[in-house]
C-alpha cells in the first residue's frame, strides 16, 4: 500500500496494526483465519486478496482441498443471497408478483368477453 503510505503514513501503521492484530494465533488459530479472508475475498471479488491470502494460507498450513471448501462456502453464500435480496421488508417480491397474477386470472369483471 505505498501509496497509503505516501499520503497517508499513519493509516497505513493503523492498517498493518490491525491486520497484526488480526492474523495471529488466538480463538481461531492463523490457518483458519486465512480461509475464512479467502472466502471473503472471493465475495469481494478481490483477485490479489484472494492470491495473497491462498498463499498465507498454504503458508500457515492449509491444503488445496481447504482452499477449495473455503471457496466452495463463499460460492454457498453468493448463491443463497440471490434467493434471500428479494426478501424485502418481510415480503417476497415473487409472492407479490404471482399474487397480482392469480388475482388477474381470478376476475370475473367483463373482460372476459
């Protein structure tokens, strides 16, 4: 992050603080925390985080097939937020829209002539 660090010096020490803060050994040891930046580096469609983090990752231990399951979970996620989004304000936006058109098939009004 040099440029950060050009304009911005005492982010770019918050910034690295907070990472070494992070990726340490604590309740979840440092493999695990590097899969799970995996996965949200995916789902930020971050193509240098995600090389970043693999590469720490198989540095801290982890194997290809975890790689690939903390891949797999980020996939889950994305696909199951496409059903979730169209939950809004507790109505399913494709209730709404079948339900207009059983009430269009349930007229009886004269346009059925």
């Amino acid at each position: 992050m040099s440029f950060l660090n050009e304009m911005l010096p005492e982010t770019e020490e918050a910034f690295g603080q907070m990472r070494g803060s992070i990726f340490k050994d604590g309740f979840l040891d440092l493999k695990t925390k590097e899969l799970i930046a995996i996965s949200s580096s995916v789902l930020m469609r971050c193509q240098f985080c995600v090389d970043v983090h693999s590469q720490r990752a198989v540095a801290a231990g982890a194997t290809k097939g975890e790689i690939a399951e903390a891949i797999s979970v980020a996939m889950f996620v994305a696909a199951g937020s496409q059903i979730g989004w169209t939950n809004i304000y507790g109505e399913n936006v494709y209730d709404k829209i079948f339900e207009k058109d059983k009430e269009e098939e349930d007229c009886c009004c004269c346009c059925d002539d």
